[in-house]
C-alpha cells in the first residue's frame, strides 16, 4: 500500500544519477554504462576508458550485442556478471538471463543454459570466483565456472515452498528480494526458505484475455493471520548437505528480515516478533546453534535494518556495518527519541552511543574508521531537507555539517569505498536533481566547471513552489508545500485541491524539484486557477523525532485524518480560499485518507477522487498492518475505526473512486466492499475499475492517457478552476 506515492517519479529521478555510477572496489575509480557499453573513469582526472564493449557484448553468432540492465563483477575482477532479457515480478524485473564474462580473454558464456529463459534471478559470484549461484523456479542452484555443471542445492520449490527469494508480503514489506549469500570462504551458501503453505491465496480474476475467466492466485497473508514461517538454511555447496539455524520462537509467530555472515562460522540474524516490537540479533554458528546477543524493545513498532538500506539500491539484507576488525557493528535505535546511531560489541555486552543528537540521523553513508569518523545524512532544522554531518565514531565531540553553506535543499551522497570521494547530488524546489563529482572530506569538486555551484546559474528554473507552515487548534505544525494560480489576486477566492498520503510509510512534503507536479493532471493546475498544496501530518517519516512518528500507531485513519482537517480548518479562514471549492486526492494509502477526509469530515472536502485505496484495514497484509496498528484479535476496534467504509454512510460531497482489478498490493475487493456500503446507504458516487491493471495502473494501452482524462475531467466539472 505504501509503496505507490505519487511523487515517486521524481525520487526516481533524484536516485538515478546515482543509481548509473557504481564505484571500483579501490575507490578510485567508477563504471557507468554509456550506450550499451560499459566504461570506466579514472579519479581524479575523470579519464574515461570504455571497459566492456558492443563487441565483447555480442554472443558468437548473434547479431546485437547483449543489452547491459546491470552488471556485477567478482572480487578479483577478472570476470563480470551481466543481467539481461529481464521480466517483472510483483514490483521490479528481478528475473531474467545472466552471462559470464572473462574480462581478460573477453569470452563469453550463457549461465543457466538448462534452465528456463529468463528465470534466473540474484546471481552472484563465490568470493574466489569459481562458481556462481542463482534462484530459478524457487529453486537455489549453483555452476561451476570452469566445468559448466549445474547443481540443485534445493528442491521442491514453488510458489509456496520458497528457496532462495522470499513471499509477496516479505517483499513487499520488508524489501526482501535476494535470500541468500555466499560465506567468505565459497564453501557454503545461507539461504532463507519460506513455507508459504498455510497462506491462503486471493484470487485476481483475467476477464479480458480470453472467452473465459482466468484465475491468478497470489499468496496473501491478511491482517490477522500468522506469519508464513520462515527459517535459514546452510547448504554445504561440495556436498549439498544443509543445516538449518536453531533460532528460538514460533516461526509462525516471528520474522526473519535481515541476516548476514561475519566470518566463515558465524551468521548474524535479526529477528523481530510479529507485533513487530521485539528486534532480537542472534549470533548463529553454520551449523546451527544460535545464541542470542542482544535485544530491543519498543512500544510501537521497530524498524527492520537500518535507515541505510532504504531507497538506494542496495542490498536490504544486510544491517551490520562493522568496526574494529568484527568486534562491533553499528545499530539503529530511536528509544532515546531520536533516531541515533549506536555501537554494539558483537558479543552484546557493551553498547554506546555516537550520535548524541537531539535531530534524527537519516542515514549512515559511510564509516571512516582511519580518522575516527561516520558519515551521515541529518536535518536539525528543516524536516523538508537533507544534508552530509560527520561526528567521531567514539562518540565524542559534536556533528559537523560538510554541505557548504548556500544549498538550501536536499543533498544525497553516494561515497567511494575509500570515502576519498563521492557522487553528490542536489535538489531543491528551484533546482532540477544536479551531480557533482567531489573530493571529501573538503567537499571540493574534482571539476571546478562542471560543478554544481558553477552550474546553478544557468539551470536554476523559476518556482512557484512555497513552503509554509501550520498549526492546527490542537498545536501540531504541520510542513506542506502551495502553488498558486498564475496571476494570483489576493482579494479573489480559489479553490483548493490537497495532495495527501499521510501514513508511516512516506512523506509529501520534502524540498526537492518538482515536489508539486501532478502528472495526472492535463494541463496546468497554476494556470487554470486552482490552489494546489499538500501537509505532512504526525505519523509521517519526517525527521521529527519518535513520538511525531510513532504517535500513529493504532491510530491510521484517525489521528492521520484529525491533522489533515485540522490544518485544512486553518487553511479555509485564509481569505482567498473558496471553502465551497475544497478537493482532496491521494493514491494507495492517500486514496484511504482521501476516503477518510471525505467521509468523516464532509463539511470541509467537497469532493474526492481515491486511487488504489484500502477501504477496509482488515483486508491488507499483515506485515504492514499489523506493524502499525496491532493485531486485530486484540484490537479488532481501532482497524474498524480507521477504515474508511466505517464512515461511508456520511458521503456528502463528490466521490471518484478509481481501482485496477488486477491489483495485488491492495485488492479489489475493497472497491467492491466500498461500493456496497454506499449503495446500502444510497450514496451516489463513480467509480473507474481498471482491467487487470496492477497498483501503480499503468498497464495497458491508453491506460495513462484515459486515467488523466477521467482524473481532469471530474476535478473541473465538481472543483471548477479559477478565481471568483
């Protein structure tokens, strides 16, 4: 549900500049693929040499060389892993064809040959790079480089006996994607397995494809339903044997969302409860005695990993950063109030803090053992920003701020592995997404002409972008971003549209370019005359601290919804608001809020158009749902009152509800379940079903086209633009 927010697009665009460089494993040097060849540049001069060409690309006898999705090197360098021919599964093209190529004799070799087209997935090279190993139909599997055997190291996978990768709702909600891992010395493979058995299926329905319907089942665990169990294997790759970790607890009743090996013998697992508020780190000998090392508890919810992992590519498995030579990692916590970085020892007797901030650290880019300091990403003053901080890793001192002065705005780094230079990026509501090479810690760049500051000039566009602030009669400020109608007359009055999604996972509301473009919008919002803004309420991952956070849990659809109308109160007594013109629109849970606003507060929202939304609390995941809002066999009561179709029978406005049928994040049954409440109590309302269109509704041809012109075409007709 929280995966689709609408100004994803331009996040995308922010993380794709870093997204194409991929750093050498000297740090010296960075690789891009530049028109389906692969190059190389060479620090600090930026010398390019192109590594990988069309030809070395191109399989003997074929005509077009091998299109590069992306590539992956083994640790000696000597040879290179190249994704292609990729197929969607679920959000991402995750499966596909990979090729081995020998870097120095430029030979190049299908893998998998046995092996369905396009059904390798997560290959990787052994740390000696002898062997690779790939999941393919559920199925772990591993081949000899030099042999071309191919071994099973599982068997019996399917869509429900999972080796290797994970379930929908492990991917989903936990990012879990690629289950499994080489150990250091290439003798062993941990690998996760997910008994998805027990899991009922919901069933999407094909009624377009053929004369006939077609069942699609997806494997679905609802809000209330146990876990499926899941549990981490040591296959033994010289002869095939597996032991399995003996970690404590009910696997039906815990998650297993991050694991990692620290040597040879030892595997690191976290664990968490299935209220998602007991983090427990087991350390686990290969052969499967495990001994718990250390534990967290937490009111409300724990987040899995670490901030790190988050939106940038990366392997999420992987939650330990290590110091001094394996004896200490590094861990997130928010107990003090603020989400800090602490050192733990990896026997779990000694823990301290680094980050003695009263300001939420976002994320650690990079650790700096040599000088003593941890690089990290933090915004004391704006929760709408980003900047780089570094502070000693012994804790002592104070953060010191490495962004220069004069970009206010959003910087992201992505730092070399020797930290002696990093791809800085930057945005804000004037300035498009802008790359810079620079050297750290100066923060100078490599390119004095090509650098950002040398730059802004020229592509510095005009904004009418204004960032304000609000506070509702219950004194909660609020951060949103306002547009307003081209020619604006202070002494006219506007209709106001409000952009909303206002659960745990995501915020509208951050200082970056193109924050405020609607793209289902035909046309100019600005120009036709309409206020268009959105408000970050509690509950929102700002970095407001804990309780801003946390303050929603059991409370999604409620305290959410209060603040939203709370400040949409304070907004009206603007005098060039028109309260007569008040819409609201959100997508997934945006489309649930939009609900919510126009059922329980008719009085101000007017109309609504809802995309995607869950109508019912009881109907989603349990991973997510039962994070933030418990388990309903305890509590049954606060799902009832945070879902919209508790309070349909107040619709008094105008109401577009828009839903794919083949939609396996949130299901379309929660339109049907909202469509017969409001028949019940003779609301009239439209609504839109998509065929076979999945979450984010972009299959399809015509699809974008129609959705913009029905999304239009119903804001002017029922929230007419234009000043009055």
């Amino acid at each position: 549900m929280k995966r689709f927010l609408f100004f994803s697009v331009c996040l995308v665009i922010f993380n794709l500049a870093q997204g194409q460089i991929k750093w050498a494993k000297d740090g010296n040097s960075y690789y891009r693929i530049e028109s389906g060849e692969l190059v190389q540049y060479v620090l600090p001069a930026n010398t390019k040499t192109t590594l990988v060409s069309k030809a070395m690309l191109t399989p003997s006898g074929a005509v077009k060389p091998l299109a590069l999705r992306s590539y992956a090197f083994s640790a000696d360098g000597t040879k290179m892993l190249i994704y292609t021919n990729t197929k969607r599964v679920w959000r991402y093209d995750s499966r596909g064809d990979y090729w081995m190529l020998d870097v120095t004799s430029k030979s190049l070799k299908k893998l998998g040959v046995t092996l369905p087209e396009s059904s390798l997935m997560f290959a990787k090279f052994s740390p000696d790079a002898s062997k690779v190993a790939y999941v393919s139909n559920y199925n772990l599997f591993v081949e000899d480089l030099a042999s071309g055997a191919i071994t099973a190291l599982t068997a019996g996978g399917n869509r429900k006996n999972i080796y290797g990768t994970f379930d929908w709702v492990y991917e989903e909600e936990f990012d879990c994607r690629d289950g499994f891992q080489w150990s250091p010395d290439s003798k062993k493979i941990s690998f996760w397995h997910v008994d998805a058995t027990k899991i009922k299926d919901y069933y999407m329905l094909n009624l377009t494809d053929s004369t006939y319907s077609k069942i699609i089942p997806v494997e679905y665990p609802v809000v209330g339903e146990a876990p499926s169990p899941v549990r981490v294997g040591v296959v033994d790759v010289a002869s095939k044997s597996t032991d399995w970790l003996k970690i404590p607890g009910d696997p039906a009743q815990n998650y297993l969302p991050r694991t990692e090996w620290k040597s040879n013998s030892e595997i690191f697992v976290q664990q968490l409860d299935r209220k998602q508020q007991v983090s427990k780190i087991y350390n686990c000998a290969a052969g499967g005695d495990c001994k718990m090392i250390f534990t967290e508890t937490e009111k409300a919810w724990i987040n899995a990993g670490a901030p790190w992992d988050l939106g940038r590519g990366l392997d999420f498995r992987h939650s330990f950063r290590w110091l001094n030579g394996g004896k200490e990692f590094l861990w997130f916590s928010e107990k003090g109030g603020w989400e800090q970085i602490y050192r733990v020892s990896a026997d779990g007797t000694k823990e301290s803090l680094i980050t003695n901030t009263k300001y939420d650290v976002l994320d650690v880019k990079y650790l700096d053992e040599k000088n003593n300091l941890v690089y990290f990403t933090a915004s004391p003053d704006n929760a709408t920003q980003k900047y780089l901080y570094t502070m000693k890793l012994d804790g002592k001192g104070k953060a010191e701020k490495v962004t220069p002065a004069g970009f206010e705005g959003t910087h992201d780094y992505n730092l070399s592995p020797n930290g002696k230079f990093a791809v800085h990026t930057f945005t804000n509501r004037t300035t498009p997404n802008s790359m810079e090479l620079i050297a750290l810690p100066s923060h100078k760049p490599l390119n004095a002409s090509e650098s950002i500051s040398a730059k802004m000039a020229s592509i510095q566009k005009p904004s009418n972008v204004e960032f304000f602030k609000v506070k509702t009669e219950e004194g909660v400020e609020m951060d949103g971003w306002m547009v307003k109608p081209k020619n604006f007359d202070p002494a006219k009055k506007y209709p106001v549209v409000f952009y909303v999604y206002t659960e745990p996972a995501g915020a509208t509301v951050t200082d970056r370019f193109g924050v405020a473009n609607n793209s289902l919008y035909k046309g100019d919002m600005a120009e036709d005359g309409y206020i268009y803004m959105s408000l970050d309420g509690r509950g929102t991952p700002a970095p407001k601290g804990r309780e801003w956070r946390k303050s929603i849990y059991r409370n999604i659809g409620r305290i959410n919804i209060k603040d939203q109308a709370g400040a949409a109160k304070e907004i009206l007594k603007w005098p060039f608001v028109d309260s007569e013109r008040i819409a609201v629109w959100g997508w997934s849970g945006g489309g649930s809020a939009t609900l919510n606003l126009l059922f329980q507060h008719p009085d101000i929202y007017k109309t609504g158009i809802s995309i995607a939304a869950v109508a019912y609390q009881p109907t989603y995941d349990n991973i997510y749902q039962e994070r933030y809002m418990g388990i309903p066999q305890e509590n049954l009561e606060d799902f009832v009152n945070g879902s919209p179709i508790t309070y349909a029978k107040n619709l008094k406005g105008n109401l577009l509800y828009i839903h794919g049928t083949g939609d396996d994040n949130v299901h379309y049954n929660n339109a049907e379940m909202l469509i017969n409440e409001l028949i019940k109590h003779n609301k009239q309302f439209q609504v839109m079903p998509y065929p076979n269109r999945s979450h984010g509704i972009s299959e399809g041809a015509g699809t974008q086209e129609h959705l913009s012109t029905l999304y239009t075409e119903y804001l002017k007709r029922h929230c007419p633009p234009g000043g009055r």
